[in-house]
C-alpha cells in the first residue's frame, strides 16, 4: 500500500529552482518619447520648420526601437509621438500653404 505517486505535488524530488527571464519589466519612464513631445511642442509653438523634420526622424526611431516590456504602464507611446510630430511638421508648415507669398501691389499713379 505504500506506492509512490510521481504527481503528488508535495514531493520534494520535483521540485525546480525560481529562474527569471533574461529581460524584465522595468518600471523606468521613457525619457525618450517625453523629450520627442517636449521638442514637437517647442515646434508647433515656434513654427521652427527646421527643427520639425528631426523630430519627425527621432519619433520613427522611437517607434522602431520601442521595448514593449521595459515602458512603463499608461506612459507615451511611440505612435502617440509619432503622430504629434508629424502634426507639429504639418504645423509648421501650414503657414505657407495658407497664406502664400504677397502679391505685389501695383503702384499709384500719381
């Protein structure tokens, strides 16, 4: 009547040592995406067309380079950035294709 069962849960035999992934969740804020909005909302301020075609490339290489694990819950997404920035490039430029060059006025005859 003394058989060994092999599923008993209480048996010391099978137990296995705790081992974690290689990559954790860290609840680090994405200092990154933060500083990308800081700077496309610097450029829908200051209409700085110049400045809004580099944030344009750091938000796509934000996007590229997210690590899903490591942001923090309820922080800035990479889409997110990457739709201010290109509303800050679409801003910026606006101006232009609202209110065009003027138009020379043709002088009084006097």
């Amino acid at each position: 009547m003394s058989s060994q069962n092999t599923d008993d849960p209480r048996d010391s035999s099978a137990e296995a040592t705790v081992t974690f992934p290689a990559t954790w969740q860290t609840d680090a804020p994405d200092g990154f995406n933060a500083t990308i909005m800081f700077g496309t909302g610097l450029i829908m301020i200051t209409r700085n067309r110049f400045l809004a075609w580099p944030s344009l490339l750091l938000a796509l290489n934000g996007l590229i380079n997210q690590h899903p694990l490591r942001t923090k819950e309820g922080g800035n997404s990479p889409i997110t950035t990457l739709i201010v920035a290109a509303t800050a490039l679409v801003t910026a430029y606006l101006p232009l294709i609202m209110i065009g060059p003027k138009k020379a006025q043709p002088m009084p005859i006097t």
